[in-house]
C-alpha cells in the first residue's frame, strides 16, 4: 500500500508542480486556474506569496516519498477554504482522499469551504469522501474553459 504523506514545499518542488499545473487536462478539470498556466514568472510570484504567508497551510504532497501535488487551506473573504492539486497519472488512487484527510488534521478551522467545477465529478468524490456536504451552486469565470461555469460550493462542519 502506498504511503501518502504531507511535507512543506520546497524548493525542488517547484519546476515540478509548474509542469503538474499546465498539464491541459488538469487545468480544464480544475477550471478555475490561472489565466495564463504557462506564465513561470506569475507562478513563481503566487507561489513565493503563498510560501510566505502565515495564514495560509500549504503542504507537498508525496506518494512513497516521491512529489504527486499539493495541499492548501486559505482564507479567502473571510472563510477557510481546502485546495489540492494531484498529478494526472495519481487520480483515482485515492492520493488526494488520503492527502485530504491529512490537512484536515492539520487545520483544525470549522467551517471549513471547498469549491470545484460541477462537472469535475472526481473532485465532488474525494470532498464527499472528506465528509463536505454540498451548501449551493455559484456561476463564475473559469479561466482554464475561458467561459463561465457552474461550480458547487460545499462545506465540513
């Protein structure tokens, strides 16, 4: 059985979660990305951002000790929202399940929030999974399908 673990990023994670997040697939599944995936100079400025904040809990992801993604809670308008983002060739291993539970031990917030795209039905599964309930439906801009779609809003208690 794999080990799933969480670590804080490092630097050498960096090149690697780049490429993880302009993988195509990926982005039209999370929908709601970057405007510009392949922008490195705005990635690496989010990313020194996000590294540098002290509200913010982010942690690589590993898979028997190797990098497969990472794991964020944020405070966004004033609610704790989860975050994670799984190299395509993990999904459906129970990677981001497994990574998932994993922060929600670490943070220990409630409420706490999730969002994804109401078509990205892998996503709905592991928050389901990670006992988030859905609370409602949004419509908003998704950079990645340069269109508005439909996202579920859902929530642990």
């Amino acid at each position: 059985m794999a080990v799933i673990a969480l670590r804080l990023i490092e630097d050498s994670d960096l090149d690697r979660l780049f490429e993880l997040m302009r993988d195509p697939e990926s982005v039209r599944m999370a929908a709601f990305t970057a405007k510009d995936p392949d922008d490195r100079s705005a990635f690496d400025a989010h990313m020194a951002k996000i590294r540098a904040s002290t509200t913010n809990t982010t942690r690589a992801i590993t898979c028997d000790g190797q990098f497969v993604g990472t794991t964020a809670a944020f405070v966004m308008e004033g609610e704790t929202e989860v975050t994670y983002w799984i190299d395509r060739a993990a999904w459906g291993q129970g990677i981001a399940t497994r990574a998932l539970e994993l922060l929600l031990e670490l943070v220990p917030t409630r409420p706490l929030y999730a969002r994804a795209a109401s078509d990205n039905a892998g996503s709905l599964r592991v928050l389901a999974k990670a006992g988030f309930k859905t609370i409602g439906t949004d419509r908003g801009f998704a950079p990645a399908r340069n269109t508005t779609i439909e996202e579920t809003i859902l929530r642990k208690d």
